[in-house]
C-alpha cells in the first residue's frame, strides 16, 4: 500500500507505538509482525543488524502493506536507505544523523527520523530536514529531557529510543513524544527464542494502552 508521508506520520503518530525488532533471522519477521498488529502496534521497524533484511522488509511490505507500516532502522548510509525503500520501507531510522540519509529519504517521500542526542545535534537534523527526531540513547535521559527540549524548541517533533517499556511510554507521551520507540522490552528475545506470539501480542496491547491513556489523561 502506498502512502504519502503525512499518512505514515499520522498512522504512526495515532498508534503511537513503533516496534523496533532486532530478529536473530528474518524467517522470524513475519510472526512477529502478525503478534504486533494483533496488540494493536502497526509501525513495525526492521533493523538492519537482521539477518537479509531487506528481503525480510520486502516480504513483510508485501505481506503486511495494508495493515502495518513497515520501516526501516539503524541505516548509516544513502545506499542502505535507498534500497530498503525500494524493498517498501515507508520509514527510516538511525541512530546517528546523517545528511545524505536524510536527503536519500526525503527524495523518495518517505518519513526521515535520524537519531540524535544533544540539542545542538538535534536542531541539525531537524533544520536538515528530519520529520522526526529519535533521540536516542534515551534511557538516561528520561522524559524530562524531551519536555524541557520543547519548551524553547515547540517546533520538533520527537521520539524516545532506547529504556522505553509499558510503564513508562505513557510518560514519554506526556512529555510531548510524537511516538515512542520500542525493542527489547516490546519484542522479546525470549518470546522470539520460544515463538511465543501471544506474548508479544499482549506486550503491544500493552503498549498501545499506555499511550492511549497517557492522552486521555
């Protein structure tokens, strides 16, 4: 399914949860995909550090394209970028920024959300062109730090990577996070090591309840 960038950000933005998976073989993904949606969690992030990962989002993208929004994370190049969006990847993640990662992204329409840490990194990437900043490593940082970035830079928009779990993502959404940005605690080693898909399913049923009420709140 193809969809403008105002989409992908609003579909995103309203779930409110991004899965960042990190599958020890690509021959996992499609399980894990299917547990997310099943909980709720529709931004399905395949990190380059899988095993052919671009063929894992070319087969997601034809399989999940209408229900899930399939992405792309830790890209450190426009080459890399360039062929996983042409795999499907709707959008794209680092943990670093890089220009010309941000430029390749934007030139095809999609979403560019380059990871950055301090505020002077931040304002780069977004005056570069980011439509969402990750901050990332966040879980030092805490929550606080996206709320007092905000108050001089309202501008931003921002999502949390790293120390993100069910108890605290409602916190990260009261700050002013666009959406949070999950791995190890959404998607388990353990539960991909059993196949254990309910678990997965009810970790992002999870999720989506925390953010749900941190804006009903």
């Amino acid at each position: 399914m193809s969809r403008s960038k105002e989409q992908i950000l609003s579909e995103l933005t309203a779930c409110g949860v991004v899965a960042v998976i990190r599958a020890p073989s690509k021959d996992k993904l499609a399980d894990v995909t299917a547990a997310l949606l099943e909980g709720g969690v529709v931004g399905i992030e395949v990190t380059m550090t899988t095993p052919r990962a671009i063929a894992g989002i070319e087969m997601l993208a034809d399989r999940f394209g209408d229900k899930a929004i399939i992405g792309v994370g830790t890209v450190l190049d426009a080459a890399t970028c360039g062929d996983a969006i042409l795999a499907g990847a709707q959008f794209v993640l680092s943990p670093t920024f890089h220009r010309d990662v941000v430029e390749t992204t934007r030139r095809y329409g999609k979403l560019s959300v380059p990871g950055a840490f301090t505020p002077t990194e931040i304002l780069a990437a977004w005056t570069a062109g980011a439509d969402v900043v990750k901050i990332f490593p966040a879980t030092k940082l805490g929550p606080g730090y996206i709320r007092d970035l905000l108050a001089p830079l309202p501008q931003l928009r921002l999502t949390p990577t790293g120390g993100v779990d069910a108890q605290n993502a409602g916190e990260w959404i009261r700050a002013g996070a666009v959406f949070v940005g999950a791995g190890s605690s959404l998607v388990t080693r353990d539960a991909m090591a059993r196949n254990d898909w309910s678990a997965i399913a009810a970790n992002a049923r999870s999720f989506v309840s925390a953010v749900r009420a941190a804006r009903q709140g």
